[in-house]
C-alpha cells in the first residue's frame, strides 16, 4: 500500500489520529507530527512530545478576518522538520487543508517527509479532494475515520 494516506472526514478525527499515534507508539513505532486540538482555541499538538503550539490569534471580538496566525504554523513546522532529521517511522499532519491546497501552512514540510519516503498521514475533507490529488501526484491512497483501517494500511505500508 501507499506510505501518503490521508482519512477522507468532514469533521477533524483528531482523537482518531491521538489513538492511532499512541498505539504505534507503544509498539516501539516512531510516531512524529502534530494533531490539532481545541482548548478553547486551535492548537497544534507535538504527538511526541506534547508541546503546543497556538494557531489562532485574538482579533477582537467584533473581527470576522481569519485567526489562523501564521507564526504558530511556522513554529509548529520545526517539528515536522525535525522528524525527517531523527527519522522518523510515520509523520502525521493534523490535515490537509486550504492552506496546504494554497501551497502555505505546513505544505512544504509534507511535502519534504514524501520526497523522503517517510510514510504521512493526514485528514482531509471532501472539498479538497482534487487539490489533495493534484498535491500528492494522486499517490496518496484514502481511508476512512476507522481505527482498524488504519491499522491495516500501516501494517501494509510496514510490509513494503
């Protein structure tokens, strides 16, 4: 199978990509990347580490401009580089989403982890469908929100 896999979900299965990372992890997998999280506001989570990293920034309350801060990206991103530099079994990346499609965000990191080789696996809702294909040269294979479906792929990717 495929090592660039993405869950096709219109709502985040963070807790699904959580379960899924701590599990490989104790299987001795070297699980990297950052998994999106609420609390109250969007943050970018180290799945290795636990360090947080904030992706919003406050406009005031009467603002309707986007909150995405663009310095939490490029903090964030240090971790998906660094997972190339250790390296890494599996990168997982929050999602694809209009950023990556926009060729911002953390689109040059994963693109880096697929050039290397290094399986990812990310979210993507059905509105980005064509740009995630264009995006990965329609390698990328879909799974759905299922824990055993993604067991199965990785099993598959380790098996080569």
């Amino acid at each position: 199978m495929r090592p660039i896999a993405a869950i096709l979900a219109d709502s985040g299965p963070m807790d699904l990509l959580s379960s899924f990372a701590r599990q490989l992890t104790e299987r001795g997998v070297r699980v990297r990347g950052l998994i999106q999280q609420h609390d109250p506001d969007m943050q970018l989570v180290d799945v290795h580490s636990g360090q947080t990293y904030a992706i919003t920034q406050n406009l005031g309350p009467d603002s309707e401009a986007c909150r995405i801060d663009p310095s939490g990206f490029a903090e964030a991103s240090m971790v998906l580089r660094a997972a190339l530099a250790e390296p890494a079994d599996l990168v997982i990346v929050n999602r694809f989403g209009k950023l990556e499609a926009c060729g911002t965000g953390l689109s040059a990191e994963m693109l880096a982890v697929m050039a290397e080789g290094v399986p990812l696996l990310t979210t993507l809702h059905a509105e980005l469908l064509e740009q995630w294909q264009h995006f990965t040269g329609h390698a990328g294979v879909l799974l759905p929100a299922d824990l055993e479906a993604l067991h199965r792929w990785w099993d598959s990717v380790r098996q080569g």
